[in-house]
C-alpha cells in the first residue's frame, strides 16, 4: 500500500480528541463528542445556521464532523464522498449520525443524476493536498446552481499556502460566473490555513462565531472566529 493512502485514526487518551488521516491529508479533528476543533469548519457551521438551511448537500465527508453538529442542530444532510470507509469512519469514531444520508461516488455525478434542490451546498473535497479538478470548473459551478433553492448558498473550503497563494481567489473567480454574490472568509499572515468562499444569498450574512462549543479548545476556536472577516478577490 503506497504511504498517501495510509488510514490513521489518533486519539489522545487524556483529552478524548480524534483526529482522522487519510494519507498526508488531515480529514477531521474533534472532540470526544465528534465536534470539531477546526475553525473553519465552526465557521461554515455558523453560515449555514445563519441563514436557517434546512436541507444540506456535503460533497466530501473526511471524519462527518460539520455533518454531525448540523444533524444534531436538526438539519437534514445528505453526503457525498467517493471513499466508502469514510462514511464508517466517521460513525464509527466521530459520532456521525445515522440520519445522515450518505452516498458513495463523485459529486458532479450525483448532482447531475439527482434533481433535490438543497438549502446550502459545502464543498469540502481534497485529495493529495488539492480540491479535485472536476470541482474548479465553471460547469461545476453552473450545475451546483441548478441545485440550489430560492435563497441558497454555496460554501468551499479552500486551503491557502500563504497571502500569495491563488487557490481561494480562483474558487472565487469560478463561482462569479454563476453567481453575482461572492464572499472571502480569511484572516491574512498565516500559513497552511483554510480559507471559506461563499457564493449565493451572501449578502446579509455575518462573519460568524462559535455556536457548538467543544469539549476544549473553545476559547482559542472563539478568539480565532472573531480574526476571520471579508476580504476583496486578489488579482
């Protein structure tokens, strides 16, 4: 078996804490109870709560961490990722619940084969370090569109080297064409950090804070939230 697609699942005896491996991707950090300890992922939480989604798509599942606290918030989810064990995963050692409706395969696929309108759409997809080419396409983009009811919104998760790094810029520049509404979530001066791009019924939304608070780490994931805010598409 080649080393990048070695399954690691961690746990820190003393603090409960979880953390999931899939080669030299890092998929999910929780607590003992599977809430996250990632800003971002409290983050996207936060947008999708703040504009009441009822019904969420999840293209890419790592440890389901964002899927069990929308569960548990009473939101209906349904999950895409093309590695099956994920879903078990996921279950298995980061609480995820069986109501979450999960889908192996691609997600451009599934999108195209299934006419379900949903509330918000998180694209949170990685391998090898990079978002999969079928997902940074305008086709993508447009096709997500058209799953989307009356005041939705896309999210993705985008990972920046640097301030210098083009990646979340160029997810921004893909969701332009098809939506006049884009946001930036970041904090520059960090490296290797997650950057939110959000597209759709953008508008009203707020930088958003820590609303599931974990089991520990609460203060730093809180103090980290209120450094993120909007900031203008680079070059």
């Amino acid at each position: 078996m080649r080393r990048r697609h070695l399954t690691v699942i961690e746990q820190n005896n003393v603090t409960g804490g979880v953390s999931y491996w899939q080669g030299i991707d890092n998929q999910s950090l929780s607590d003992r109870n599977g809430v996250s300890l990632a800003d971002y992922i409290h983050a996207i939480y936060g947008f999708i709560r703040q504009a009441k989604c009822k019904r969420v798509l999840m293209i890419g599942c790592g440890g389901g961490t964002l899927a069990t606290m929308l569960s548990r918030a009473g939101v209906a989810i349904t999950m895409v990722d093309i590695n099956a064990a994920s879903f078990e995963i996921a279950r298995t050692y980061f609480a995820m619940p069986d109501a979450v409706e999960c889908h192996t395969g691609d997600g451009v696929a599934f999108l195209r084969r299934n006419a379900r309108r949903f509330d918000a759409i998180v694209l949170d997809a990685y391998s090898g370090g990079a978002i999969p080419g079928q997902f940074r396409k305008p086709s993508f983009f447009a096709l997500a569109k058209t799953r989307l009811a009356r005041g939705g919104i896309v999210l993705a998760n985008v990972l920046a080297a640097d301030d210098d790094d083009p990646r979340p810029d160029d997810i921004a520049r893909l969701m332009k064409t098809a939506w006049r509404d884009v946001r930036i979530l970041d904090a520059d001066g960090y490296v290797d950090r997650n950057v939110v791009v959000i597209a759709g019924a953008v508008r009203t939304l707020r930088p958003p804070r820590l609303l599931m608070a974990p089991a520990r780490c609460a203060r730093s994931i809180a103090r980290n939230l209120k450094g993120l805010g909007y900031r203008a598409a680079r070059g």
